[in-house]
C-alpha cells in the first residue's frame, strides 16, 4: 500500500511534461510559419519592386536628353549644360505631383485629357492631320514617369533617383541609382537617418527594405 501511494500523481506529471514539450514544438513551428510568410510576402514586393524599376529604366532611356529646372510641380525645359538641369524623370519622380505636372506652362496629366496628350486632330496647311496640340519631349517624359509613380503608389512603393555613389555627372546617360522602398524605409541614402535605405556609400542598413538598381 505504501508503494502505491507514492506513485499517485506520477501520470499526472507525465501528461503535464509532455503537454509542455508539445508547447514547445507548436510555439517553435508558429514562429518558423510566421518567418515563412514574412519572407513570401518580402519576396513578393521585391517583384513588384523590380517591375516597377525595369518601367522607369526603360522611360529613362527613352528620354535621354530630357532636362528641365523647377520645383514643386513647375519644370521648365532647359539644355543638359544649364545650371540646375535635372533629367526629367528624376525631377518628375522626386517631385510633389502625383496626377498633374506643369512642363513649359503646360499642364500634363496622367489621363493624357485636356493637354497636348490629347486624342483630337486638325488638318494642317498640307491637309495632313496631326495633334491638336503637341508635346515636346519633356511633357512626354514627365507623363510617362507620372505613370511609372502611380504604379510604385498602387503597390505602396516609394521610389527615388539619385546619382550613384561615385559618380560625378548628372545625367541619365551615366550612371543613376533608383532607389525602391517599402515598409517604414526611406528611398534615400542618408548616413544619419536610420530609416534610409542605405548609407551615402550605397551601402545598405541593416534591416532596410528597399533596392538600390543602377540605370544607364
């Protein structure tokens, strides 16, 4: 009798034992499940991002001597030697203007309605039908870019263009970094911000969420 009482609660705490390393196992594939998700969803925007890139590349080299001055939502056409020139994709995409810019008094809007986008036509002194009224090459670049930007804001992509670390000409035919990112990261590099993408060297920080893709 002595010996069966001291075996009462033995199965007890064998149960409670095995529920503890079961616990263990659920919390520890509950965190392996979590990390597997995160990783999806990271490689997920990393896609997009780099969608979102390879449109701006091929804008940037379809304007490759597109230059304007301004700020805000206000750009003036100017030559790639003029004080201040910035190539008008980069201007347009760091700029404030989301659906609407002004290139050389014109306004230019994404829908491509009520500016020198515009689908109507008259006959010249030939008879030939041409545009109502045309666009010069920077009002084409800044609505093409104005397109590529509201891409990046659908997916909640931040974008920047930047001249690459080491380079010191700016201009679309040497070498630019766009900058993609997501999340709480900043599209720049900046050695004091800690939510920058990257350094001012190009090197990223660690736990950012962005791509840095060099453009020619």
């Amino acid at each position: 009798m002595n010996g069966s009482n001291s075996q009462r609660g033995v199965g007890l705490i064998e149960v409670m034992v095995a529920l503890l390393l079961l616990s263990i196992a659920v919390l520890g594939f509950s965190a392996l499940q979590m990390r597997a998700i995160s990783a999806t969803d990271e490689s997920l925007v990393r896609t997009k991002s780099l969608t979102v890139v390879r449109n701006l590349t091929e804008v940037m080299r379809a304007y490759p001597e597109a230059y304007v001055t301004g700020s805000g939502s206000v750009f003036t056409s100017v030559s790639p030697n003029t004080a201040l020139a910035i190539p008008t994709i980069q201007a347009i995409i760091t700029s404030t203007a989301t659906d609407n810019i002004t290139v050389d008094t014109k306004t230019i809007s994404r829908s491509g309605t009520d500016n020198c986008l515009s689908t109507g036509t008259t006959n010249d002194a030939n008879g030939k039908k041409i545009p109502n009224k045309l666009c010069n090459i920077n009002q084409l670049a800044a609505r093409d870019a104005l397109m590529v930007k509201k891409m990046a804001a659908d997916e909640d992509i931040k974008m920047a263009i930047v001249t690459c670390p080491g380079t010191t000409t700016q201009s679309i035919q040497t070498q630019m970094c766009v900058i993609t990112a997501w999340n709480d990261t900043k599209a720049m590099m900046n050695n004091d911000d800690t939510k920058a993408c990257a350094n001012s060297d190009g090197v990223y920080k660690t736990g950012s969420h962005c791509l840095i893709s060099e453009a020619y």
